[in-house]
C-alpha cells in the first residue's frame, strides 16, 4: 500500500490504529445491514468459527486465538495451498471421499 493509498484509507474509511477496532466496525456494519435475526446468528457463527483468522470483539476471547477449536463442534480454517477456507473438528471425522461425516 503506497502512502497516498494509506491516507485516502485513514481519511475515508478507518482512522484508528487498533485493527480490532476496525473489524469491529466493518462486521456491526455488515451486520446492521442484514434484516433478517436468522441470518445475522449464522454470520456471528461463521464469525465466531474464524476466532482464529479475525481480532474482533466479536470473536471468541477478542480473536486471535485456537481456544475456540475446543469449544466449537466445527471451526474454519484456511488452507495452505490456496485461500479457501474448509470445515474442520476436533470432534468429529471428515472422510473426504466420501463426502461423509
């Protein structure tokens, strides 16, 4: 990010220095725009399944952190050979060829 990309970025769109902060604010955003309670408990889920990946209030113990993984039947987690996210427990066997739980 060049230092011009930089200041349009604190003058438009965040200009704290807390990325906590920041995520807190784009997911109270994204959340506020959904009208539907349903859907927001699946976003504050799929949130929460990313503890590992987001510092966020919304997260478990504010983000940051592999605790979650105990707690939750199900977490996501990011691949390391591309950006995909996949379903993973610590509970429960995935036989992939299977398509199988």
């Amino acid at each position: 990010m060049s230092e011009k990309e930089r200041k349009e970025f604190k003058e438009e769109v965040f200009n704290g220095t807390d990325p906590k902060q920041y995520c807190d604010f784009e997911i109270n955003t994204l959340l506020n725009k959904i009208p539907n309670n349903e859907l927001k408990d699946i976003v504050r889920l799929i949130i929460l399944m990313l503890s590992k990946h987001i510092s966020s209030s919304y997260c478990f113990k504010g983000g940051l952190t592999e605790e979650h993984e105990l707690l939750l039947p199900f977490y996501l987690d990011k691949t390391t050979d591309s950006d995909e996210f996949i379903v993973r427990s610590n509970y429960f066997y995935f036989v992939p060829e299977e398509h199988n739980w």
